[in-house]
C-alpha cells in the first residue's frame, strides 16, 4: 500500500514548499530512488525545473521534464499532466489535488509550506488519504 508523507515547514523556516520538494527530490535520488513531481501546470513545472538546477553550488540532480525527457537518463521527472508514464516509485506533489495515478507510487510526499491556502489544500488532501486508510506520517521541517 502506498505510504503517504506530509513534509510541513515549521514557522520561521526557510523557504518553500517548492525548494523543500527539491531537497527531497535530491534526496531520494540518492538513495537511489526514481522521482515524480508532479506539478500544478506548465509555469510551475518550468519553475521547478529551474530550481534543481541551481538548488546548490556544485550539486546536480539528473531530471528532465515529462514527457520529453528520457527516463532511462533522468531519474527525477517533472510533470504536470494526468499521467505519470512508467513511474511508480517516489510521487512529490505540488498539486492542490490528489493525482487520480498516485495510489500506483510506494511512497507520496506532499509539500505544505507557510501559504494558508496551501495549508487548506493539504488538511484536504489529509483527510482524503486518511479516510481511504493510507498509512500516513507528518514530519516537520524546521530548517
């Protein structure tokens, strides 16, 4: 059953929910897991894309935008359609909606940051996951 995660940014700490998907997106690649972020649309897939590659001097995570990209070369996709290919290992969601193919994924992140209407959709997007009785976690990221 695909576990569910919520990553909430505590007060005070920095960024958003768009840099802390890139920091776990890093993060599971190197664990040596495939990653899906999935996007709410065109811009925010482009700005995502940008971010990893500049999240930090010297660092490069391998990605490519979906469905362009090859996934054989790019473990970490990015985007912002119904579909998700062949992926079913990470789902990193950036969308307000729970996405109809994640319940195919072993493990979804879900970003919440400090913007209130991102908070509303993630309590949404909790209950849902809740009431289908997903295993859930929260994990709270103070820096």
């Amino acid at each position: 059953m695909t576990q569910v995660q919520f990553y909430i940014l505590a007060a005070g700490a920095p960024g958003n929910r768009y840099t802390l998907a890139c920091r776990l997106a890093e993060k599971a690649w190197r664990q040596g897991h495939r990653v899906f972020i999935h996007a709410r649309d065109e811009d925010e897939a482009r700005h995502i894309d940008r971010l990893l590659w500049t999240l930090r001097d010297g660092s490069f995570v391998p990605h490519g935008r979906f469905p362009q990209a090859d996934p054989e070369l790019n473990p970490v996709l990015i985007g912002h359609q119904t579909d998700a290919g062949e992926e079913h290992d990470v789902l990193i969601n950036l969308n307000a909606e729970v996405p109809a193919f994640f319940s195919r994924f072993e493990r979804v992140l879900e970003m919440i940051d400090h913007d209130e209407n991102n908070r509303r959709h993630g309590r949404e997007r909790f209950r849902f996951y809740r009431h289908r009785g997903y295993p859930l976690e929260s994990h709270e990221i103070a820096k």
